[in-house]
C-alpha cells in the first residue's frame, strides 16, 4: 500500500482508487452457501470485478450444481459489510428430443 499523505485537516490526500481495501467473495451455488471470512485486498474497483469473474469458472469446475439450470453467484462485500458487486455464471441442458428416463440409462 502507498504512504499515506495527509491533507493539513487530516484528511488522507491519496486518491480513493490508489488506497488497497478488503473486499470478500461469497459464493452461492444454490446447494451451498460459502461466506468468505477472509477477504483479498485490492486497490482498484476494475480489480475486484475482474476476480469475481474470474473465480466463477474455477469454483463451477469443482462444485458444479445439479439441475438442468444451474446457476453460481460471487457476490462481493465491502469492509463495511455491504454487497458492492455480483456475477453469476449459468448452465443451461436442455434434452432435444423427447427422450424417457429409461432410454437415458
């Protein structure tokens, strides 16, 4: 993190983008819930954006849910707690052809 400068009342002078803050992913595959307790710390909103778009994929590899619709969320919390960001990542499976349960076995 960069030195801090302070304005003559105090104030921290650095731009608010150049200051590194806590940001926490929590995931939702609609099976489980995985609140993220620890954090990662970024300097840029473009940043944290592009992690949780990044994350998606890896996360689905491992913890894909059932279902012909399947959806997975990141949503991101500030250091104050509040949801500032969302990405979600969706499968659709569609049979083509009126196929029974016993003919897929």
């Amino acid at each position: 993190m960069s030195e801090r400068v302070l304005t003559p009342g105090g104030v921290d002078a650095r731009p608010a983008w150049s200051m590194c803050m806590r940001y926490y992913f929590d995931i939702d595959s609609g099976q489980r819930a995985i609140r993220d307790q620890i954090g990662s710390e970024f300097a840029r909103p473009e940043d944290v954006r592009a992690a949780a778009i990044r994350v998606l994929p890896d996360i689905a590899r491992d913890e894909w849910p059932d279902g012909d619709c399947p959806v997975m969320i990141v949503k991101v919390r500030d250091h104050k707690g509040s949801y500032v960001f969302q990405a979600s990542l969706s499968l659709v499976a569609t049979w083509l052809n009126a196929v029974t349960d016993d003919e897929r076995r």
